[in-house]
C-alpha cells in the first residue's frame, strides 16, 4: 500500500509540472540591433553595371587606302600628341611634293629675272620723260618706253602669281600625302593595332563600322558610365559628389564628381528605363591601375547628416514599420517616419527613440508581432 501512495502523489507532483511547461511560451532566437546617432547619407546607385571609360579614345585610320608602310609604334606604347604613328605607301606623292618644291624654285628665279627687266624698263621710261622735257625723246619714244616699262611690270606680277600656283600645286600633294599618314590627336597609350606592315587598308564606307588600324586611349583621365532607373535621375545634379566601387578592388574611390547626366531615357529594354550618368575620379590616386573596360557601380551622394537617429535598412518591415524586442523579449511592431535613406541605412526622424532594439532577422519563422525572443547567442 505504500508504494501505492508514493507513485499517486508522485503522479500528482508531475502533472501540474507537465502542465506548466507546455503552456510556457516558446522563445524565438533574433538578432538585434540598438537604434544608435550617426551620419546618415541618401544616395543613388545604378541599376545595371557601368563601365570605367577613358575621357579620350580615338580609332585611328589612314584617310585614304593604301599598303601599309610603316608602324612606328607597338601595342601599350605611349604617345605624345601629333606623334607619327603609321604611314601609308605614298613614295609618289613625296616625290611629287619633290616636283612641286622644284618647280617653286624655278618659278622664283623665273619671276626675279623678270622683274629685274621690268625695274630696268621702267628706269628707261623714267629717263626717256627727262629727255622728252628737253625736247630730245620724241613723243612716240616716250610712249613706247613707258608701254614697254608697263608690259614689263605684268610679266613680273604674272611670274610672281606663278609662284602662288606652284606653291598651291605643292601644298594639294603635300595634303594627299597627310591622308596617308596617322598622328596622335592627343597624348596616350596605344591600346591596339590591328593592321600588320603591307597589308592593305581601306577607310571604312558610310554606315559600315570596321576595325580600326589603331585604338589611342587617354589613361591619364579615366570615368564610369552607368545606367540611372529614371525614378532616380531627376536628383541628380552635374557637380553631385559620388562613389566608385568596382569588382576588381575591394576598397571604394570616393572622389567622384558627377560630369554629366544624359539629356534623354534610354529604352533598352520594355520595363526599363534609365538615363546614362557619368561620374569622373578627380583623385590620381584613385584612377591608378584603374583599366578601360572595367565594371564599376556609382553611388552618387544627394544629401548627408552627421548626426541622426538611425537604423540598418535591413531591419525595415512595409510602410516603413520595425519589430521591436522589449526588455521581457516581447517583440511589438512599432511604425517611424523616415528621412535620408541608401541601400544600407535609413534616418529615423519620430518614433523610435535612441537605443531601442530593433530586430535584424525580420524574414525568419516566427519572428512576428506578439512572439517571444531572446538573443541569439
């Protein structure tokens, strides 16, 4: 009987025990996060991937066709501007340019020779009226003197008009040979050339884009063009400050200036619309190993705080709502107003207050209004 009683009253102990444990509420493990004072910055970012450009890219090719003659330079070289950088096979228009030169010359001593009589002509007309004052030339000598002395000067103005022709003659071949001939507009690096030394080029015809025989590239100023969701755009100011991140360095450069902003929307494609902006790096030290081509992401800076209330944009639930956890682990769903925002933080201006906690794990199961919570270990 004994242990009858014993089991009962331990049967009595263990119900009440099972009882209360059952209806002790379940705990849901959060991380959290103390609504904290800072800089809060609004920016705007791009939608789709940009590209690191160079301020200056030129694709050079002779302005005429032609064997390739000369390469004066090689891939990755530098140049400074108006360098020489490629020729054509143009030996008979130098030697025409030769010819011209010659002919310069000979019309030169031809045009001397010929004033030279005209200056002793008119010297002869100008003693024949001395004489024909004194009664000694007579009319018709004075007259044919003084025509002659005309006629003589004409040649003169004549020969030195030939002069101008040749010199225009030489200057026409002078420009044909410049058409075969490809300078450096500016000073860069020679990016590639895809011409090999007597191969034959050919400009390319209207509308149809071809290789060019060299691709010059200005390293020494480099920018990002990325695509703007229209919504966006509208803020977006010539001037503007703005980040550079790009996939192959980890740190960001941060001395971008917005230089330009498309005047037009871009439909590349049916839902969605971007307008083109472009952000140069000022710094030297933030173009340095930077390469044409790269993928970059813009973060173009529309205002700042140093000081607000502020919270990780991470812990944002709609209409701009948080999970609050109290000192009990209650969590209670509390409602703020917004004020500058970026992908990473938004400003609170009301309805939070500094050293809340908000909860960062609003996605996981359970973590809802009413739940119980603790810190996640």
């Amino acid at each position: 009987m004994g242990h009858k009683k014993l089991l009962v009253i331990l049967c009595l102990a263990v119900i009440p025990a099972i009882f209360f444990f059952s209806k002790r509420p379940k705990f849901v493990e959060v991380e959290t996060v103390r609504v904290e004072r800072g800089e809060v910055k609004a920016t705007v970012s791009n939608t789709r991937v940009g590209t690191v450009k160079a301020c200056r890219r030129a694709f050079l090719a002779p302005a005429t066709g032609g064997q390739v003659a000369k390469l004066h330079v090689r891939e990755g070289d530098g140049v400074k501007p108006h360098q020489l950088l490629m020729e054509v096979w143009n030996k008979d228009l130098k030697a025409q340019v030769k010819l011209q030169q010659f002919q310069v010359k000979a019309n030169q001593a031809t045009a001397e020779q010929v004033c030279q009589l005209a200056a002793v002509a008119e010297r002869e007309a100008a003693r024949a009226i001395l004489l024909q004052k004194n009664h000694i030339v007579s009319d018709e000598a004075l007259d044919s003197k003084k025509t002659a002395a005309k006629a003589q000067r004409a040649a003169c103005n004549a020969a030195r008009e030939t002069i101008a022709v040749g010199e225009a003659n030489r200057d026409a071949v002078q420009a044909a040979v410049d058409r075969t001939l490809v300078f450096a507009p500016f000073a860069g690096r020679v990016a590639e050339i895809n011409v090999e030394l007597g191969e034959y080029v050919t400009p390319s015809p209207p509308g149809i884009p071809t290789l060019p025989a060299i691709d010059l590239l200005d390293v020494s100023c480099l920018y990002v063009s990325a695509p703007i969701d229209e919504v966006d755009a509208p803020q977006i100011k010539t001037g503007m400050s703005a980040c550079v991140s790009l996939d192959a360095f980890a740190e960001k450069r941060c001395s971008g200036v917005v230089s330009r902003v498309a005047p037009y929307v871009q439909e590349k494609e049916k839902q969605a619309r971007t307008v083109e902006v472009e952000v140069k790096l000022t710094n030297p030290n933030d173009i340095k190993d930077l390469l044409p081509g790269y993928s970059a992401d813009i973060e173009v800076l529309l205002a700042a705080k140093p000081d607000a209330l502020k919270i990780p944009a991470e812990a944002v639930l709609e209409n701009n709502r948080v999970l609050l956890m109290q000192a009990d682990g209650l969590l209670v769903e509390r409602a703020f107003k917004p004020g500058l925002s970026n992908w990473n933080t938004v400003e609170v201006l009301s309805g939070l207050n500094e050293g809340d906690k908000v909860v960062l794990t609003i996605g996981r199961d359970g973590v809802v209004a009413g739940a119980m919570a603790r810190e996640q270990k």
